[in-house]
C-alpha cells in the first residue's frame, strides 16, 4: 500500500436505481465492513491519528452517497460537516454532526427530501445530530451561543452548494461576530465551568478523558482559539506564532495521540459512545495496552498511572498557552512595564517572570526561590508563562547536588514556615515538576492511583489535598467548619513539621511493603538533610509510621472501653503527638475520599481524641477503672434525667435490671434519653420505637426497648436497610427481666443524619409495621451491587479474638460491601444461638471491616473451636454462596 492511500477497500457509489431496502443493506453493510477494517488496522497498530481521519473520509462518502440519493445538486443546499467530525476527528461511536445549509426559509418538498436523509442515516445507525439554518438562522444563533460558535468555526464543506457554504463562513467570521477577544473570554469562562463541573481535578477514580481538566476538550480550546485568532489549521502553526516550542508541540501531540487511542478502544469496547474511563473498561484496556501486573503495581494501576501523568501534562501546556493567548488577545502583546522584585525576578502585568532567560541556568536555586516568591508577594496572579516554560526546560539541574545545597533545604524549609500560600505553593511546585524533582519519592507517586473505592485521587494529588485540609485548620476564617481542629492547630508549636507528616505520609505508595514504614525511613532522612532537630526529626517520622492508627481504632475498635482508651493512650505517649496526630487523621480522611467524609467519623474521631487527652493528662500510671467511670456516667445521667422531672429512684430502679455494659458503652446522654423514653413509655403494652434525628456522634439514633424475639437484629437491620439506611454501629442488650435494648446509630445514604420530620416518621412506621407481622420470614435484601463494587471481587475472611476484660468474643469480618450485609450476619447469628452484644461498622472502599463483639447465649466467651469453626464457615456460605456451574 502506498504512503497515503485509504485503509478502507474503495467502495463503488450507490446505485441510484436501488429500491429503499436495497439501499438500507448497501450502507449498512458499507459501514459495517469500514468499521470492521478499521478495527483490524487498530489492532494491527495503525495509528490512531489515520484511523479517525479515515473514519471521517468513510463517513463522507457514505453521507455523500446519500444526499445524491435524496437531494442532490438541484436542492440548492450544502450539506456541512461540523463539531469533531468538522475537524475529521470521529471515533467508533462518536456523533456525526451535520448542518443542512439553506439559502432560504425551506419548502415543503425539500423539508420531505432532508427527513428522508436523516430517516436513512439514522436507520443505517449513525448518531447524527443535525441542524437545518439559513444564513441569516446561522449568524443569530451563533451571535446568541459561543457553543454554536465554535460548531460553525469548525465547519467543513461536504457536498452541495459551495457558494453557500463559503458565504457562511464570511457572514460568521471574526469580523462580523465574536472577535477574538470575546471568543477568548467566554471560550476561557465556558472552560473554567467545565473544570468546576468536574471537580476542578483530573484524578477521578472514573475520569472523563474528553471533559476532564487535561482532556481532550482542553487540547479543542487550545486549536479554537487558534484558529480564531490566527486563522491556524494546524496546532503546529502555534510554533510558527511563537507560542510553542517543538518539544512542546511533540507533547501536545503525544497526548492528543494517547487520548485518541483510549477514546478508540472505549468506543469499540463499550459498543457505543463511552469517554468515561470507568472501571468496567480500566482492567481490560491496560490488558490492551500491553500492561501486566507487576510484585508491586497492578496492569491497571500502571495504565491508569500513564493517562493521569499525560492529563497533567497537558492541563500544564493548557494553562501556559492560555496565559500567552490572553496576552496576544486581550493585552495585545501590551504587558506593561516590569516591576523589579530582586535581581532574578520581577512583575509584568501581575504575573511573576524572570529578568532574563539565563536565571535557572546561572542560578539554579532560583527553581526554588519562584515560589518562595509568589508566597511572599500575595498580590501575584501566578507564573508568566513565558517562565513557566523556563522552568519545564531546567527542572533537571534540580540534582543531588541542588538538594544537598544548602540554600535549597534553607529555601525549602521556608516555604513550608510560610503562613500564607502553602496549599497553592506546593500545587505550583507539583504542577511544574519541581516538587518531584526536589523530592525524587514524590515523584513515584505522580499520577500513581489505587485500583480501589477508597482513594478518589491518585496519590500524588491526594497529598495535596491533605496538606490543603491542614492549611484551612489554622486559616481563621474557616474556624466554623472543623471548630476542635481549628483550636487545636493554635496549639500546634510547628506547624511545618506537621506539613512534613502530611507530604510524606503515602511517599512510599506503591514501592511494595508497609508504606508508612518505608515513607517514615524518607521522612526521617529528608528531616536530617533539612537540619531538622533529633526531636523533631522523630515527631515527624512516628506520624507518618502510625498516621493510619487513630483512624483504625475509631472505626475498628470499642472506644468506649477504657482499656480500649488506655491502650491507644500508651502508644500516642504524650498530649502533643495526639494534637498533630488528631490533625493530620481529619485531614487525610477528608482527602481520602471526600464523599465518604461524614458527620459520623467527625464525631468518633473527636471522642477517641478527647477521650485519649484525658487519659494522657489523668497520667498513664493511673488508669481509670471500669467503676469509676461508669458511676461518673450515672451520676451524669441521673443529672440530665431530672431536667425531666424524672426521680433517681424510678431510673435506679430501672437500672437494676441492666448490665454494666449498658453504662459503659452509652454515653451519659445516650443513657438519659433511652432511661428517660422507657419511662415515660409502656413496653408491655406495645414495642417503644423512637428516633433521635441527630446525636452527639453525628448520626440518627433510633432506639428499641420490647420483648425478646427471633431474628430481631436481623430483621431490623434488613428493614433498615431497605429504606437506604447505613448502620454505622450497633449495641444489642438483653435486661436481666427478658426485654431487648437495642441502639443503632444511622446515616441517610448520602452520609447525612434523618432530620427531615417525614423521613423520620416513615422510618418508625416502617419499624412499627415490622413488629406487627406475626410471622417475619423475610430477611434478605433484594437489593443489588453496585456497578463499580462488582469490580472488586473481595475474599470473605472472619477472624476470632478474646476481650477478656468484658468476657466476650470479638468476631472481625472482611467482605464485599453489600446491601442487606448485616442481616444475613444477624441471622447466622441467631441460628447458632450466639448474642450480639456491640457491633463496630467500618467500609472502607468496596471493603466492609465490621467488628462484631460477641458471647454464647449465657453471655459468656465463645471459647469452643468447633463451635467458631461452625461459624466462620456458615458466615462464608451465606454471604459466599456456591457459584452455579
């Protein structure tokens, strides 16, 4: 095949004489035929930039074909091809937009003719989006909608009247509508709405690699303002205008490339449009791409880790050319006079550069120094672009010598002292790749993503979104949204050495083993290059090797027990450690996985805190005993009761029939309410079945007292979860005289307590009604799996310990989130007569990690290994149940 000759087989034009079903045949099997050529040539590695243009030709022909069949030259027409398809960029399944281009308000019989060209278009399955305008229908629309606009700007003739075709392009020219300064505004507007619409990030678990920052949309923005101002074809002719290097050029390109191929292989995968990259397609396309797993990195995670570096690439290019854009356009190349700032930098026009191209060459500090600047002058926009580029081209001679300078680490560590412009600092050091540079480990986890449901973010952005959260705690004005953390970090007599535990808390992501042990071995060697003290050097490193630890015993542990509080209290040592700790957990939860942040963790979190401080400042040499504590929360109870006009002889009398772990794991005003709702209630006559809508703990409670029954955990939480309710914990007693007291904290689906009033009221009817069947067989939970956790198949493992101190089993389950999980948990339980005493809820991604502390049905520790055995293996088969062969 020569150079340039078509992939697709040449294909005779249709037979005008064929009748309409002949014709429908002959064009689908055409498009089918170009289709399954292209695929092949795909496969084959073609490239990708050839196989869209080659579509596009195929898909001229075919519409060519078409409109000679229904309108042809005498319709005085022109048939427009617009959009991505104007710009002969069409995937599998991409829309063909068309424009019907008419001299005149159309007749009836042409109105016909141009419905039996779409009829047959869309019959033979393209997706064509289309339009019929005038002349006069193309400026008022265009003129009214930028997006029309750019459609017209794109347009190529197909067929038809080229006369009419070329007096559009005039009427709608710069000259006469939008020139290039209001086309580069709400060009510029239209993209920052965009970037907002999708979270201002392009490290989605699930991108969308034509709208996300860094896509292909942004590379679009970048070719239409081009053509608008400069009348460019080509994004190549951006280098004859000066406003691209070659290697620049080549980058852009390489990424449009990459984008193009996964958009190719997403479109023939999906079998429809599809730009989403979502994790039914991630597995197979790194598959594609020739990725494989490897000890330490999943295919997956290395492909993904390849797409989010290019998007961050491009989102870089993307910024530097609309900042050279705006000054042609806008400032008309007028940036005013420099400001001196020192010898090596200066300002133009708000915007920070250097004061000749020869700086990071002769000064290689000054790679540094650039930030350390734009904290210190808070008035700057930003990095001109024109600098910016110099940054790019000597980010190399950031070496092992550069960081052993002295002046750098001095530098480095000012910044980071800064009270102002950390969190957009270290995004400009990221953005550039000096941060990476600086640090050789954080640029391993650069665009590094977990294949998981947990970690939203890649690694690298995730980092930074924590060290924004520490930033806003210290941040007056934002003392109203975490207030405890807030008064916290006023305490806090290094602030950076917390920033520190923040950066390289996830450094060693990825490089296989315990991360925070091999990133705490980072921390302490780049404290110690920083001249850092031994005691500080230290503080750092133990937060980031136990920065997981505060969260994990919140979720997975009874905090509520003072062992439970002693323990944790002994590890931390000392109430400063437990203020930086507090700190940086709230932060990297929140950066975790926003979406997952509720008021519920908010509140275990405070009261682990709070709890650890006393016990820290009560002495760790003396532990508060079980006694104590619970006498300290009657007398509290008893205290918040009587504002009710309740006696303590009817609540001490009540009591009596309660154990001790009724009082130890309520709060005192958990034990008013429930004591208080007995009371005023008659559990003999009917069940007591009430809600609080928001607790102390961030969540609703809901609360039932009656007689003892079968299955009643099961069944409750079954129903729960049919409403959509998530139970984040759960406390099951049995009073000495057979009645149930079972407590269940809950949040809405969207991570919000039940404070609506008619939510609440469906939720008690629905309980109310429960009780009221006789007979309760059903326990499952119809309910399905989401799409995106069938994704992350998760082996079911039960695991058994002994808490002597409270003489009961602690049972930790690990499996996939599900609905209706806790019920058929429930009623294993009930079916090998074991009592659930508390349960602790924990899901983590597509991972649940509940704890379930439980006894034999005397109350007593399950110590028979038979009798665990039998359990672990009925939990299995029932949330595991045999595949169908």
């Amino acid at each position: 095949m020569s150079h340039g000759a078509s992939l697709l087989a040449a294909t005779a034009p249709v037979d005008t004489r064929l009748s309409p079903s002949d014709s429908l045949r002959f064009f689908k099997e055409r498009l089918r035929a170009g289709k399954e050529a292209l695929y092949q040539h795909y496969d084959q590695g073609v490239p990708v930039t050839r196989l869209v243009q080659e579509l596009s030709g195929l898909i001229d022909a075919v519409l060519r074909d078409v409109w000679n069949l229904h309108l042809g030259e005498a319709s005085g027409a022109a048939l427009v091809a617009v959009g991505g398809y104007g710009r002969r960029e069409l995937h599998p399944a991409s829309d063909i937009d068309i424009l019907v281009l008419i001299d005149s308000e159309p007749t009836p019989p042409l109105i016909e003719a141009i419905e039996r060209l779409l009829t047959l278009l869309w019959d033979i399955g393209l997706e064509v989006g289309h339009s019929v305008r005038t002349l006069d229908d193309c400026v008022r629309e265009a003129q009214a909608d930028v997006t029309v606009m750019t459609n017209l700007l794109e347009a190529r003739w197909l067929i038809g009247s080229e006369p009419l075709f070329q007096r559009m392009r005039e009427v709608t020219g710069p000259e006469y509508l939008w020139d290039s300064e209001q086309f580069f505004a709400a060009k510029t507007q239209e993209q920052r709405a965009r970037w907002q619409k999708y979270g201002d990030t392009a490290y989605n678990l699930e991108p969308n690699i034509k709208e996300n920052p860094g896509g292909l949309r942004d590379i679009q923005m970048i070719g239409w303002v081009a053509k608008r101002h400069f009348g460019a074809e080509t994004l190549h002719e951006l280098v004859d205008h000066g406003f691209l290097t070659e290697s620049e050029h080549q980058a852009l390109i390489g990424g449009q490339t990459l984008l193009w191929r996964i958009r190719f292989a997403l479109h023939r995968l999906a079998g429809r449009r599809e730009d989403r990259l979502l994790f039914d397609y991630q597995r197979t396309l790194a598959h594609q791409f020739g990725f494989s797993d490897g000890e330490n990195n999943l295919a997956v995670e290395q492909f993904m880790q390849q797409y989010y570096r290019t998007v961050q690439e491009l989102n870089q290019l993307n910024e530097m050319l609309l900042q050279l854009f705006g000054e042609a356009i806008l400032l008309h190349d007028d940036i005013g006079p420099p400001a001196p700032i020192n010898k090596r930098f200066q300002s133009r026009s708000g915007y920070l550069e250097v004061t000749s191209p020869g700086v990071f060459r002769r000064t290689p500090i000054a790679l540094l120094e650039v930030f350390h600047i734009l904290q210190t002058h808070p008035e700057l926009e930003g990095v001109r672009a024109s600098t910016i580029r110099l940054i790019r081209e000597n980010r190399h001679r950031i070496d092992d010598a550069f960081r052993a300078d002295l002046r750098a680490r001095s530098l480095f560590m000012e910044i980071l002292r800064e009270c102002v412009g950390l969190t957009h600092t270290m995004r400009r050091m990221s953005r550039y790749g000096v941060l990476p540079a600086y640090i050789p480990a954080f640029a391993n986890i650069v665009g590094r993503m977990q294949y998981d449901l947990l970690h939203v973010y890649t690694v690298d952005e995730h980092t930074l979104m924590l060290l924004r959260n520490l930033r806003r705690f210290v941040i007056p004005k934002h003392d109203e949204e975490f207030p405890l953390c807030s008064a916290v970090a006023r305490r806090i007599p290094k602030l950076e050495l917390l920033y520190l535990g923040g950066l390289f808390h996830d450094i060693a992501k990825g490089r296989g083993g315990d991360h925070s042990t091999l990133g705490a071995r980072d921390a302490w060697d780049f404290c110690r290059l920083h001249g850092l003290s031994e005691f500080d050097s230290r503080l750092v490193c133990w937060l980031v090797e136990q920065h997981l630890v505060m969260s994990m015993t919140a979720q997975r542990k009874d905090i509520s027990d003072p062992e439970v509080i002693q323990s944790f209290a002994a590890l931390i040592g000392d109430p400063t450690r437990l203020d930086y700790l507090y700190l940086l957990t709230v932060a990297d939860a929140r950066a975790t996985n926003p979406g997952r942040w509720n008021s519920w963790l908010d509140a275990l979190l405070r009261e682990l805190y709070s709890g650890t401080r006393r016990a820290l400042l009560r002495g760790l040499d003396n532990p508060q005993a079980q006694d104590e504590l619970i006498a300290q929360k009657q007398a509290e109870g008893l205290r918040l009761v009587a504002r009710g006009g309740i006696g303590a002889e009817a609540c001490q009398a009540l009591w009596q029939r309660f154990n001790r772990d009724f009082f130890l794991h309520n709060s005192p005003d958990e034990i008013a309410w429930q004591t208080r709702r007995i009371l005023e209630s008659d559990p003999e006559d009917r069940p007591l079945i009430d809600i609080r809508p928001i607790t102390a703990r961030g969540g609703s409670e809901i609360f039932i007292y009656s007689h003892d029954c079968d299955n009643l955990f099961a069944h409750t939480t079954a129903a729960l979860d049919r409403m959509g309710l998530n139970v984040m914990d759960a406390r099951v007693m049995t009073t000495s005289d057979g009645m149930v007291l079972n407590s269940y904290q809950v949040l809405d689906q969207d991570g919000t307590p039940v404070d609506d009033s008619t939510r609440v009221e469906e939720v008690r009817d629905q309980l109310i009604a429960l009780f009221g069947e006789p007979n309760r067989t059903h326990i499952r939970v119809t309910r399905t799996v989401s799409r995106q956790h069938r994704h992350f198949p998760i082996e079911t493992r039960v695991c058994f310990s002994v808490d002597e101190s409270n003489q009961r089993t602690v049972m930790r389950l690990t499996t996939l989130d599900r609905p209706g999980l806790l019920a058929e948990v429930g009623a294993v339980f009930e079916q090998c007569g074991i009592r659930l005493q508390n349960a602790k809820i924990a899901t983590v991604g597509a991972e649940v990690d509940d704890v379930f502390f439980i006894t034999t049905s005397e109350e007593t520790p399950i110590t028979c290994e038979q009798a665990l055995s039998c359990l672990r293996r009925e939990i299995h088969d029932r949330l595991e149940p045999p595949q169908a062969t």
